[in-house]
C-alpha cells in the first residue's frame, strides 16, 4: 500500500465562495455533533504533550547541498527541511519497491 502525502500551505488557502460562507455562518454550536470525540477532562491536559514533544525518530544533521538544490527547496516557502526529507523518504521507497 503506498503512502499518500499531501501538503497544504497555510498561508495560501483557497478561498471560500459566498455560499460556502453562509453554509458555514449558519451552523450553530447545538448543531455540531461532538458524540465521537472525547471530552477532555482536567487529566488529558495534564498528561498532554506538544507535537515537538511528541515527535520521535528524527536525527538532527549537517549535510552539505548543491546551493542551487538548496535555493530550489527554499524556493517553495517554508518547511524547506521537511520537504528535503520528504524527497528523501520518497526516494527510499522507491528504492525499496524495486
């Protein structure tokens, strides 16, 4: 089964139409339906962690690049470091498929 990634820039979402906007403004809060999420009690934020925290089976390293590798990855925005490695494991499941 391949892995499928998407990326989203933040920074650069699509915009809503005007009916989406009024589909959205006319939700209520009696109307969402919270049944299949958990509530969180005063113990889960106790025993919450941060996503840094949480992130495990990264090596930080010093790797010397072509600068116009180096260019073309900042070129896309921000996240150059994660889209290297996603290049990188990508590259590696290639290599193991075959």
């Amino acid at each position: 089964m391949a892995i499928v990634r998407k990326e989203v820039d933040l920074n650069n979402l699509p915009k809503m139409t005007e009916e989406e906007k009024q589909r959205f403004d006319a939700i209520q809060d009696k109307d969402i339906d919270y049944s299949d999420i958990p509530e969180l009690d005063n113990r889960f934020f106790k025993e919450a962690m941060l996503a840094s925290e949480f992130e495990k089976g990264k090596t930080r390293v010093t790797m010397r690049l072509d600068n116009d590798v180096l260019a073309w990855l900042k070129s896309k925005g921000r996240g150059y470091q994660t889209r290297a490695n996603m290049i990188l494991l990508a590259a590696m499941q290639h290599s193991d498929s075959q």
